[in-house]
C-alpha cells in the first residue's frame, strides 16, 4: 500500500477537475482563476490541504503531458518509429529525433502550458494563504511550510521552462496580464532565490506527510541541478556550488539501494535511494502508464497478464542500447531476443508476433519512417517493474530525483573543476554507483585513468535511462547538436525549443527564442 493518503489524493483530483479548464485554452494570464473563489474556498482544513496539493497532483501529467517526449525524443537515447506507417502524431516524434521541429508543434504547446498552468496553481495558492490567518485550523502541516513547497514546486517548473525554453515570463502572482519575456539569466536567478530561501521552511524525510513532498533535500537536489547547468543557462560555471548542495543531500538519510531496480519497483515508496517523487496508483491516481507505452501488446498480455493495448511507441536508438554491456545488471531493463511466457500449465511457451511467427525482439530498427518498420523491432524498456494481472495505469512513484543521480553529478562537477580529468572521490562516486551492477568487480570499477568525461556520460546514460535526464546531459556535455542514427547535425539554436506559435500570439510581449 502506497505510504500516501490515497482517499485525500481522490479528493484533490476531484478539485483539480473544477479548477483544470481545457490546457489548449491556457495562457499565461490565468483567468480560470478570480479573487471570489479564493475568498470562498479556503473555509476549513480540507479546503485549505486538497488546495496545498493540487499543484503535486498535477505533477501527474509530467510523462504523457509533452515532459518525457522532449526530454527523451530529442535525444539518442529513446526513438518512436512509425512502424509499418502507423500513425506518428502527424510527423511529431519524427521531428523531435531529427531536431527539425517548429514553433507549431503540438507537444512543445503542451510542455508550455503544463509548466505555466503548474506554476498557476501554485501562485494561486501562495496568494490566497500568504496574509490569510488559518490559526483557528487544525492544520498538519504549518502555513509557513505549505508556501515553502508551493514555492518550491512553482521553482520546479520554471526549472524545467528555464532549461527547454531558456527565455520565458516570471509570473508570481494570479491575474497578471501579458508578462514580458526575462532573459534566462533572470529566470536563473528567480530559481535559486525561491530554493535558499524556501529552504529553511521545508521539512525533511521522516517528517509528516513528507513522501512525494518538497523536502529540504529535495530542495538541494533541484538547486544541485541548477549550479551543473548554470554554464548553460547563464554562460558562468557554478561547479562548487553544486558540489556543495549536493553534500547537503548526501549527508541526509539517503543511500543506495542494494539493487538498482529498487528505486522503480511497483512498492517504490520502500525505496532509500528515492529523494523526491510523484505518488501515482493504479486506481485512485492514474496517468503513468509506462508498461503501455513501450510494450508490445502480445507481451504485455501474455506475460505479465495486463489486458490492455500495448503501443510499443517508445524503443532504444540501438547505439544506446548498445552501451549495456551483457555482465552489467542494468541490461535487464530492456526487453530484447525470444519472448516467452509460463503458460497455465507451468510451461514456458513462445510469445507469437503479429506476423505469425515466434516473436524475437531486435535492437536494430530499419527506418525511422518506413513501412517495412516493423513491430518487433526496437528494444523496449522495463526499467519500472510491471505488475503481473497489473493495469495500463500503473502504481509505481515516478523518480524525479534519486540519489545515483546526485553522486554522479557530484563527479562530474569534481572533473570540470579538475580540467575534465578524474579525482579520487569523482572515482569512488562512480564506482559506488557501479558496483551493484557487477558481480566481478574488476568489470565495475574505473580508474583516474578509465574514466573520462566521455565515460561518465554514457555511465550516466546507462544509470539514468528513461529518467528525462538525457537532453539536459547531452547539451551539458556538448553533445545535443550531434548527428547520430536518422539524423543529422542540428543547428546551436536547438539547445532550446520555441515558444509556441498560438502562445506568441495570445501575448505579443513574448519573444520567441533566436532561430525560430
């Protein structure tokens, strides 16, 4: 059972259907919003928590809301073929692989509206409660604290807007009407004010109602992810800072799971690794269907007796799937060879294609666009475990931040100050990482010598696969405009996606980005 409210969690779902109006018709203005609803609402204790949290229930649409497609698509790491002409979004997962997307593009309109509306809600709460006395209620969780993580699931989403469209509007406040683009310097500098000073206000693991919550920890793993990318985003390095919020991290109650698919099994809440997460279960909070994206439906009915359309639409590009190595525990993630299943009977039996013959899975893909794309192609991912007689909805947490994450990025932030050449501790960070995946240890561990920046991100690669880490890495580490498999080399504006047609025309104060 989920170590979550999940009867409280219905209830805040309930109330973001009241508050939720169709995301094709959200600006930046808010106005499903007005200042009589807050004066009505926030009446009693469950008001004043189901609004708390609607901002972490919306977090829900973070896979299949626009997040994961260009985060992971852009990149070499997942793919989603055509397949014998099967539909392709009109061309959308095609343009995000070859990097020729335009400001038109559906899933870049939603990414936009998900990270603003996010970042409405929170500003709607933040406003309501900030000068309102709640003292006459018996609240779990203090005021004070309630603001503090809105704040920090507002700084969230404008990291996420700051990395995929750098130059956006800050809106702090319900009701503003036409923001200005602010130069992502700006943006930066909102980011990491709204962290330090949301900090000392945030609780910590242990605490009440601290699983899938904004936590002290949580907040140094954000501001982590901002310090490596601040040469990105503001063209000056913050290496030791992000050394420094990381020890922050480590040094509170986290540790590595002794196996590495701990963090992603159905019963993640169990997980010590885990730093910060979005709750989700099958029948009370839906909306990560994993398995059904990626899976192919005769093996998602045969062998794990989910009786739901697998769209097998996500596969590994096959150089990415080629830096497994077979001895590193890490491959069994992917779904590749023969499919069998155990009958009723207790007898293995093979799984059959669509083409009438024993299905066996390859990792090398065709054509990205073509009709002789076929089914059993692509290798697909299980990195979240899928539950036997499960549904399309699954209950596994999502990992927003875990703790293999933050050490690696701890080395790498210790090899940029060390002119990209490896320490000691940048080794023993990896090898740490490493280890559970071997069972020789000589296959394990790097070297001062063996590991080098090129190394480490496809050991990044290998430990963060389907995390919605790999753009972000990528562009870090000089790599993102690269050609590979079905493309070619991109242009250096593509670092960043456009600001959406229809929102440059709701607002004539945006800018879009250069390029576009």
């Amino acid at each position: 059972m989920k170590n979550i409210n999940i009867n409280h969690l219905t209830k805040i779902l309930a109330i973001a259907i009241l508050f939720i109006t169709c995301g094709c018709d959200m600006d930046l203005e808010e106005e499903v919003y007005s200042e009589d609803t807050s004066e009505n609402f926030y009446q009693n204790e469950e008001q004043v928590m189901a609004a708390y949290a609607l901002p972490y229930a919306f977090m829900q649409n973070l896979y299949d809301g626009g997040h994961f497609a260009l985060q992971e698509l852009s990149t070499d790491e997942v793919v989603a073929p055509t397949r014998n002409g099967y539909e392709d979004q009109n061309g959308a997962w095609v343009r995000l692989h070859r990097h020729t997307w335009t400001s038109n593009d559906v899933w870049i309109l939603y990414e936009w509206q998900n990270l603003f509306q996010a970042i409405g809600y929170s500003n709607f709460f933040i406003d309501a409660i900030e000068n309102r006395d709640l003292s006459e209620m018996d609240l779990s969780i203090s005021p004070e604290q309630m603001i503090a993580e809105n704040r920090m699931l507002r700084a969230l989403n404008y990291y996420w807007a700051l990395s995929t469209f750098g130059n956006v509007p800050i809106v702090t406040s319900i009701g503003e009407s036409s923001p200005e683009t602010r130069s992502r310097e700006e943006v930066f500098a909102f980011v990491e004010q709204e962290i330090m000073e949301s900090i000392p206000q945030l609780g910590e693991k242990g605490d009440t109602n601290w699983y899938g919550h904004f936590t002290k920890s949580a907040a140094n793993a954000l501001l982590a992810k901002l310090y490596m990318n601040a040469e990105v985003f503001t063209g000056t390095p913050r290496w030791q800072d992000a050394i420094d919020a990381i020890d922050n991290v480590m040094e509170s109650n986290y540790s590595l799971d002794p196996h590495w698919s701990t963090p992603f099994l159905v019963n993640n809440e169990s997980s010590n690794e885990n730093i910060f997460v979005v709750p989700f279960d099958a029948n009370n909070a839906t909306g990560f269907n994993f398995a059904q994206q990626n899976l192919h439906e005769e093996i998602l009915f045969n062998k794990y007796d989910v009786e739901y359309y697998g769209w097998h639409k996500y596969s590994s590009q096959e150089s990415f799937f080629n830096l497994f190595s077979e001895n590193d525990a890490r491959i069994e993630q992917w779904v590749v060879g023969p499919q069998t299943f155990i009958n009723d009977a207790g007898e293995e039996e093979p799984i059959w294609s669509w083409y009438g013959n024993e299905m066996f899975i390859t990792p090398e893909i065709t054509a990205l666009q073509s009709v002789n794309t076929g089914w059993d192609e692509g290798a697909m991912n299980i990195k979240y475990e899928i539950e036997v007689g499960g549904l399309a909805n699954m209950s596994n947490d999502m990992v927003v931040f875990r703790l293999a994450d933050m050490m690696l990025l701890k080395a790498e932030a210790l090899m940029r100050l060390n002119g990209g050449s490896a320490t000691e501790e940048a080794v023993s960070l990896v090898n740490q990482v490493r280890e559970r995946n071997f069972e020789n240890d000589a296959d394990a561990l790097y070297t001062t010598s063996t590991l080098t920046l090129d190394e480490l991100i496809d050991e990044r690669g290998r430990e963060l696969a389907y995390e919605m880490h790999r753009r972000e890495d990528l562009i870090r580490f000089g790599k993102f405009n690269d050609a590979w498999w079905e493309k070619s080399a991109s242009e250096e504006y593509r670092k960043l996606f456009p600001i959406p047609a229809t929102v440059l025309t709701a607002n004539p104060a945006l800018e879009q980005n250069p390029g576009y």
